[in-house]
C-alpha cells in the first residue's frame, strides 16, 4: 500500500512538473532552420534575414518616450525564432510606466545616458537601479517593471531584447484606468474615492 502511494505521489509529481514546464514556457520549438511565413511571396535571400526599420533612428531625438520594435510583426523572419529587439529612446525627464510582458524575459542594454529601473517580484519586493552607458539590465518574464531618465538635460537610449518573438507588453496604468472598471470598484482598490479616481482617468483623456 505504502509502495503504490509513493508511485502515486511521484506520478502526481512527474505531471506537475510537465504541466508547469508547458505553461511558462514561450515560443514553441521549431524543428527546421527557420520558418517561411505562408504569406510571404518574395526570394528567400539575405534580405529576408535583414531587418531595416531602425535605420534613421538615431537621426533626430524624440519629444517623448518612444520604442521601436523588431517581432514578428516587423520582421517575419522571426517566426518560431523565440528572440525579438526593441530600441527604447528617454528624452530628458520622460518614464516608460510600470508595464509587464507575459510572453517574455526582457534584457535591457543601456547604449547612452543614465537609466533607472526598477521591477516587483510575486512577494511584493522592489529591487531597483540606476544604470550607466553599458550596463545590462535583466527584467524576469511576468514580473511588473519601469524605467526612468531623470536626467533634466541628457537623454537615454537602450536596446532590449525578449526571449519571444512577440512579447506583448501590458501597461498598467491604462490597463486599470481606460479599460472601463468602475470608478466605485477602483476607488475601493485604491483606498480612494470616486472623485480621486475620476481625477486620474482624466489625465489619460487630455
């Protein structure tokens, strides 16, 4: 009898583990070289491997935050390639809000100025950092995270790269206050009242 539970119980544990493994894991493993997308009509070349759409980027700064992606989207070449890119550019005094990606990890380069980051793990822990030119960030799939140039005068640039070839990206705070929550559910989420949270969705209208 004692025999047969512990079969059961290494069982019950073998399928938790392959559950768990399917349910975090991101792009599914591909068994050729690459994928031709079936809409793709052109000659598979090196062009079909190029991406251009950050060239001209650096040309003129931008008036706010702005990131230019590289996924699937833009570069059907990464089809089943489990890897995108982005270039994420900080005037002087600009944030990129507290947002997650469920599909992926991102790893952040900090090519030019000073960044500050920060992230919020499952217990509610903050680690945060200010980085220089050259440092490398990491930021776990799932987790909430944001970063900053404080910098009045200086602007930052930073490449970040995913382990997905689309990694989705969920801001929160347009996530919780444009999306249609009642003012009443909110205002007893946030401890607040209806007319602080009226005062908040308004800035996301103006």
């Amino acid at each position: 009898m004692a025999a047969m539970r512990f079969i059961q119980l290494v069982m019950i544990f073998a399928f938790a583990l392959a559950t768990s493994k399917r349910a975090v894991a991101s792009d599914p493993d591909i068994i050729s070289d690459f994928i031709v997308p079936p809409n793709f009509n052109g000659t598979i070349d090196g062009s079909f491997f190029t991406f251009t759409g950050f060239r001209g980027i650096f040309d003129q700064a931008p008036k706010t935050s702005k990131g230019l992606k590289a996924s699937l989207v833009e570069f059907p070449a990464l089809t089943g390639q489990s890897v995108s890119y982005a270039v994420l550019q900080f005037p002087p005094n600009t944030v990129f809000p507290p947002h997650t990606r469920p599909d992926a990890t991102g790893l952040l380069f900090l090519v030019d100025g000073n960044l500050e980051v920060g992230q919020i793990d499952t217990k509610n822990n903050l680690y945060t950092q200010k980085l220089q030119t050259g440092d490398l960030f990491i930021f776990p799939k799932g987790l909430v995270h944001y970063q900053y140039n404080s910098d009045p005068q200086r602007p930052a640039t930073a490449i970040a790269a995913f382990g997905s070839s689309s990694a989705r990206a969920v801001t929160v705070p347009p996530a919780i206050f444009t999306t249609g929550i009642d003012d009443a559910i909110l205002a007893k989420s946030f401890k607040t009242d209806v007319v602080t949270i009226e005062k908040i969705k308004a800035g996301f209208t103006n």
